[in-house]
C-alpha cells in the first residue's frame, strides 16, 4: 500500500456515497460546524463507540480529510476500501514514526487529518485512556486541531438499519484550539498534559456516561491548549506548519 498526499480519485466518490446512506440510515444531529476551518492543516481528533464515528466528519466536514486507521483494517477484505479512500495505517501500542511521518506530510500539505487518541472503540461507551501520538504531531506541526464528541448508535444501529430505521447520531464540534508549549520540542510531561488537556476539551462536550475516565470535567483547566483564534493567526491562512521532524 503507498499513503498518498493527494485527495484519491476514490475520495469523493466515497464521500457521495456515505453520505446518501446517511440520509436513509441517520438522524444526526450536528452542531459546531461553523467551528470547522475549511483550508489548511487541520487535526481532527475524536471519541470512538461506533464503526461511524470516523466516517461521519470524514464525509461531511471537509473534502480532503484523511483518516488514520489501525494497520489491521489494511490487511482484511475491505482494506482496498480504506486504501483507495486516502486512509493510512498506523501501528497501535508503539510509536510508529511511518505513520506520524505521513501525518506530518499531510498536514504540511495542507490537508486534515483525522485521530482517534484512544486507538480502539471504547466498547463500554466511556472515554478510555489516551495514546500520545496525536499531542505529538499537534506539538511538532503547530497545526490546529479541532475535538469532535459523537454518541449515540451503539446497539441500536445494527438493529435500526435492517429495518431502514435511522438511528440518532449526536456530533459536537468543538472551537480550534492550537497548542502551547515552551519549546518545539515538547518534554514527556508536556506530551502527557497535551493529552489529558485534548481528551478533557472532547469529554467535556459528552454526556456524563460518555465521559469515562475523563469525567472530572468540572476541575479541568487546559494548561497547553488556547483558542486558535486567540492567537496572531487568520483563519484564512493558517500558521505554518513546522517542518517535519527527522
């Protein structure tokens, strides 16, 4: 499998085609789309329940956003699916720097990525712990980044869509958020208080039953994380990315 850079032809039709079947398969209820910025490096990060939840701000937010998938999506009878659509693999439970490389190119594209930190679906609903793999690239490309919190489909998608039932999706958009931290390259303290500010600003827009170990919402208090907008940048023309690291 080559990982492109350039929106595959596949890309959009994939896009045409989810989204129809949402429109008979769901009743999504999105809001924050405002939040989304339509040019530029962008990191997409969100909660994993649902076989949905990557696909669903894949196909509706942007044309150019490639997901990252677990490697072994790649290697069972759809992986030509997710090959074709742009998605590239990522090795879970180590660091691998292939994939973050690619991540890194991507953005330096000036295209979207989308991550989810947890790495797997949360199979009970709530928030598990977080991979550091996304607080690494937002902190090495100064790329923004953008949490999305979905819920709802678990259980009963599989029954509802046999019967041309739809099922109701919640989306929540989150503002742009850019990290802050004291130098390009970030400490290990500085990668962990990443993670915890990116998955508190994610379980923060979750119902409590969602929020999972991240449920102490009332205390959080971002100490890397600040407004995009806050910061000497337009939106138009998105700060640049730093180079990619070796």
């Amino acid at each position: 499998m080559t990982a492109q850079l350039s929106i595959p032809p596949f890309h959009p039709i994939g896009n045409f085609l989810l989204r129809a079947a949402y429109a008979v398969l769901l009743r999504l209820d999105i809001q924050g789309r405002e939040h989304v910025l339509k040019t530029g490096p962008l990191i997409i990060v969100i909660n994993h329940t649902h076989f949905l939840d990557p696909v669903i701000p894949a196909a509706l937010l942007r044309p150019d956003i490639f997901p990252m998938a677990k490697t072994e999506v790649f290697e069972g009878k759809w992986g030509w699916v997710f090959n074709w659509y742009g998605s590239f693999p990522v090795r879970r439970g180590e660091a691998d720097m292939q994939a973050f490389k690619h991540a890194f190119r991507l953005l330096r594209a000036g295209h979207a990525i989308l991550m989810a930190p947890e790495g797997t679906r949360a199979r009970s609903g709530g928030l598990q712990a977080a991979h550091e793999g996304v607080a690494l690239i937002a902190a090495r490309t100064n790329a923004p980044l953008i949490p999305i919190a979905q819920w709802g489909g678990r259980g009963e998608f599989n029954r509802n869509w046999k019967k041309l039932k739809r099922t109701p999706i919640q989306v929540r958009i989150g503002a742009p958020l850019l990290v802050k931290t004291t130098s390009h390259k970030p400490t290990r303290d500085e990668i962990h208080g990443i993670t915890d500010d990116i998955m508190f600003s994610l379980a923060k827009m979750l119902p409590p039953e969602y929020r999972g170990l991240y449920s102490a919402v009332e205390n959080f208090a971002p100490r890397y994380l600040v407004p995009y907008n806050s910061v000497a940048v337009s939106t138009s023309a998105p700060k640049e990315v730093l180079p990619m690291p070796n």
